[in-house]
C-alpha cells in the first residue's frame, strides 16, 4: 500500500471512530452508561453494529477513548508558562477561563464526567482505573506548575503547592458543571477570585502590597496599573494561614459570594425553570397565578437579570438561528444566507449548534429565549408540532424543512417529493431498475408534520412504484459516513444496486469512498447521485449529479418572513422552494454486463 493510501485509510479511520465516539458521548449523556448499548451508538453514528465492532469491542473502549481524547486535547494546550515573575496571576486566570470555555464547549461530557466520577467508586466499575490514572497523573503536573510558581514568589504564603493543585481540579470541574446547570453562575468572577487568593504579586523592594503602583489581575486576566480594583467578596485579607486551600474553597463557595439565579427563583415559587423563563420574558401562556408566585420569589430573592436580560423592556435585535448539526454543509450554506439577508438590517443573526436530539434542541431553544433573541430560526428541528406552535405564540418563529404548516409560525419548504420524482425519473430514464436511496431516521415526526429527509423518501418510493419498481431504502444518517456504511451495505449484496440516490450531497460522498474502495467506477460501474447541491458537488473531480433546492433562496426567505413577522404580520406563510435537477458527471446508464 503507497503512503498516500495509507494515509488516506488512517483519515477514514479516524472518521469513522470521530462519529462513534460522539454518537457513543449522545448515548452515555442521555441513558446512562448502563442504560446505553451498543446498538443504540451504531444507529446514532449512521453505521451498523457490525460496523461498530470493528473499530470498538464494547463500551469500555469507547468510554476509555472518549475521555482520553478529551484528556489529549486539554493537555495539548499545556499550562501557561511563567514568561517573568508577574505573570503567574494572569496566566493561571487564562488557563483557567480557558479550560471553562472548553468544557461549556462540550456540556454533555461534563455531565457523563460527573456521573462516571460517583460510578466511578464501585469496584469494577471500567472507569475507575482510568480516572485513578489520570487523577495522579494531573495531579503531579499541576503541583509541579504551583512549585514553580511558589519558586518565583507569586504562591501566596501558606498554599502548599500539592493541595493547590487538588483545588485547582475541584475549581475547574465544579465551576464547569455548575455552568452547565446554572448559566447565571458568574464563572469568571469565580475564577478571578480564586486567583487572588491563591496568587500574589511579586512586589520590588520597597514597594507596598496595595500602592499606587501595585497591579490586580482585572475581570477578563489584564493587570490594572494605578489604583487598585475594588476587592472581590469573601477575598480574606491578614495572616498567611488564611490563605490555606480550605479558606479558599470556603470562600469559593460561599454563599455570601454567590449570584441568585433562574433556578434558586424556580425553587422558591415551586414552579419549573421554563415558567420562570417565560414570566420574565412577558412570554405568551402565563396564567396570572404563576405570574404572582415568580414575581413574589423574584422579590423575595432580590433576583436580578443579567444586563442582556434586561433587553426585555425592548427588542435586542438579535434573532436566534437554530442549526441540526454544525458538520452537515447544507445548513451551514443556508444559514450564511440568512445572516446575508440580515446584513442590511438592524438584526444580527445568534447561530447554535442544537444537535441531533429533540431534548438538545430544546435546550438550545430555550438558550436562545433566555438570551432575549427578537425572533427565531430553526432549521429541521425534532420537536412535535405541539411544542412549536406553543414556541410560535411567544415569539415570531419560521421553521425551515418541516412539511405541513403551522398556524402560529412560518414555514419554507424545498417540494422534497417533487426533487425525489425528479431524480427517480433521471435514474430510469438512463435505464437503472435497481436504485437504492438512503435516507435516515424520522426523530419520530408524523406525517404530515415530517422533516426533508422524511418526505424526500416518500417521494422516492411513490417514484418508483410510479415507475413499477421495487423501493429499496436502507436507513442510515445524512453524514459522509452514513453514506458510506449504507454503500458498503447495498454493495456486498449478491444483486446490489447499479444507482445509489444519497438523500444528502454529503451521504453520497460516503457512497462515493466505498465506490472507490471496492474498485468501482463512477458512473461506469455504479451511479451516484444526491441531493442538496453543495458546493463540494460542484468541484470538477466530484461532478455530483443532485438535485438543488437552492440554499440562498431557502435561507433569504425565512429570513425575510421572519422580518415581516417582527413588523407585525400574523398569518402564517407556507412557502415552497421549486427544486432543480442538476445532472453532472456521477451519472449514467448502467453496464449491460458486470464490471470488468
């Protein structure tokens, strides 16, 4: 095998453990590590569990290499470095503001870290040798950096280098779940606080701790030259030893330092965290009884919005987009097509990677709301149409790729069964009998309230039957690897297909890999086709024939029905984008004999 090939293999490799190892951090978040199988991570990563198995012998393996890989990537970065004697403050601020943002990055693996870390303590539990392991093995870095640091005079007096370090892994994970659960939880003034009491400034000969020229390491990690800032709450002041790790950590989590939020609110009136959402908000469907109750828990508490909440009173002229998933390129091309429509507007578009689970999505809904967006956008979204119409009376909503309408929010449709038709009519007319077409699960959804991919499908089946075919749909996922494991399928058959119809552009690159890994020829051998019209298909080597349904016109539109609906129309629109066969190079009549 050439390097390039091999190369090329290890990429594939590398693919396709990326898709397990997220589907498996969905699995394990959702159901639990017990509650999960095997199966269940297969069908999530658009594979079979056949397919699984050869990279993955169980779930050990994978829960192993999801939070080495984690691991991998957070120590790649390395601690901050003491570049002079003033910088230990801001550096470890950074680092550790840093290493919060990474874990708000991936809110999933903080909770399945927590819930592994309690499993974690029965014998036999497979994560426990490994956060054993890693414990030490953190642990030693860190108290070696706070050596270092206790060495070039910024470690306060009386914090000992080795519990500094078990602190610091206790202020990271705790702030970052507490972030995950509490988005009012003021992380960085947490953050800042640890640094001072752990942290001091060197001072030259002479100088005094709090003079005109001392520095204090600022909210956002910059120094402050000239008067100091004022202090933060519960930072104690006098003798060493009240800087000892237990003092900070009494301090770090005190209550006296500690923001009321949403939830502390919620608790007190004994209603949930979304009825306070929307009281505040002024959202529809509030009874005046719920209202009275948060209002009164609000007053109680001395609870008080952030500043962005406070857009309120007027608009915040920002409108939420909601995205399935940030890899698929489709969404990705219409939502630039939004945030161009927006240019010319007062209204900045608030893009959210809402994945590919209705509870995540939701999450993300209610994200956007508790940000004040003015309106919102949400792209093939797995919620029932219930949801959406309670989500459409509270603010101006369009919905992009869900058929069947709504009364209290806009829709834009492509006409998925037309496209459908029209691919199937192509594939005949070049004389295919035997076309296959992937598609992928439905979430759920029922007819006529589907997504694209689901009537997309219905499209292709009446096509066929139209045409007096046998149907053939293999359900995988709309990614490149769904494609592929659907390919490798259909094409180990003792009759496999002579045209694969992809539901998606970036499924039929999949089919276009085991094409080529099996030595087949396209279109000679096999014909594919897809759907969509990235722009990947539109490079010369890929020639992809598709169909288009115009990932400008979709996106300029939703945006402006939603601007018609901030302006005050309440109708509701149900518009169809027309789609458009596009035929390249990937297609054409099938071999009369077999390939050679």
């Amino acid at each position: 095998m050439s390097g390039t090939s091999r190369k090329s293999s290890a990429g594939r490799r590398g693919a396709t453990r990326a898709a397990i190892l997220k589907a498996a951090l969905e699995s394990f978040t959702e159901r639990g590590f017990d509650g999960a199988s095997l199966r269940d991570i297969a069908e999530r990563a658009g594979m079979t569990h056949a397919g699984l198995l050869h990279h993955f012998r169980g779930k050990d393996e994978i829960l192993t290499a999801i939070l080495a890989e984690q691991d991998t990537a957070t120590e790649a970065q390395g601690a901050p470095e003491l570049t002079d004697p003033h910088s230990g403050p801001d550096a470890l601020l950074r680092f550790l503001g840093r290493g919060i943002h990474e874990r708000h990055g991936s809110p999933e693996l903080v909770l399945l870290r927590n819930e592994l870390v309690a499993a974690a303590g029965r014998a036999g539990h497979p994560a426990r040798e490994y956060f054993l392991r890693r414990h030490q093995r953190v642990r030693e870095l860190l108290a070696a950096n706070f050596r270092e640091r206790l060495d070039a005079g910024t470690l306060r007096p009386g914090v000992d280098p080795e519990e500094a370090a078990a602190l610091w892994l206790a202020v990271q994970d705790g702030l970052a779940l507490q972030w995950r659960l509490d988005r009012d939880v003021d992380v960085l003034r947490a953050l800042e606080q640890f640094v001072r009491l752990v942290f001091q400034t060197p001072q030259s000969p002479g100088q005094e701790a709090s003079g005109e020229n001392g520095h204090e390491v600022n909210f956002s990690g910059h120094r402050q030259g000239g008067r100091t800032t004022e202090p933060v709450v519960g930072v104690p002041h006098g003798k060493p030893d009240d800087h000892s790790p237990r003092r900070i950590l009494n301090a770090l989590t005190g209550q006296d330092a500690r923001r009321v939020t949403i939830q502390d609110v919620a608790r007190e009136a004994g209603v949930s965290y979304s009825a306070v959402s929307k009281v505040i908000r002024d959202a529809y469907g509030v009874s005046p009884q719920m209202r009275a109750r948060v209002t009164a828990a609000i007053s109680t508490l001395g609870y008080r919005p952030h500043a962005a909440a406070r857009a309120m009173r007027g608009r915040s002229y920002t409108i939420g987009v909601s995205l399935p998933e940030l890899t698929s390129p489709f969404p990705q091309q219409l939502s630039q097509s939004v945030s161009r429509t927006l240019d010319d507007t007062p209204w900045q578009a608030i893009l959210v990677d809402a994945g590919a689970t209705p509870e995540r999505q939701q999450r993300s809904t209610e994200a956007l709301l508790d940000r004040q967006v003015d309106g919102l956008i949400l792209i093939a979204p797995l919620v029932d149409v219930e949801r959406l119409e309670e989500l459409g009376a509270g603010i101006p909503t369009v919905i992009v790729a869900l058929h069947g309408g709504g009364e209290a929010f806009d829709t834009v449709v492509d006409d998925d069964h037309q496209g459908a038709r029209l691919m199937v009519d192509h594939l005949v007319a070049l004389g295919h009998t035997r076309v296959l077409h992937t598609s992928q699960p439905s979430g759920g959804l029922r007819r006529p309230h589907v997504l694209s991919h689901t009537a997309r499908r219905d499209g292709y089946v009446e096509a066929m039957r139209r045409h007096g075919l046998e149907p053939d749909v293999l359900v995988t996922g709309y990614t490149e690897q769904g494609g592929y494991e659907a390919a490798v399928e259909a094409l180990s058959r003792p009759q496999p297909p002579t045209a694969i119809f992809a539901g998606a552009d970036i499924a039929a690159l999949g089919v276009l890999r085991a094409a080529e890994e099996r030595g087949l020829k396209v279109p000679e051998d096999l014909t594919v086709v897809g759907y969509d019209n990235i722009y990947t298909s539109t490079i010369g080597r890929v020639s992809l024939t598709t169909v288009d349904q115009s990932d400008r016109l979709t996106g300029a539109t939703a945006a402006k029905l939603l601007l018609e609906r901030l302006e005050g129309r309440v109708e509701p629109v149900h518009h169809v984008v027309s789609p458009r066969l596009v035929v390249r190079g990937t297609s054409a009549s099938p071999r009369t004999t077999g390939p050679s």
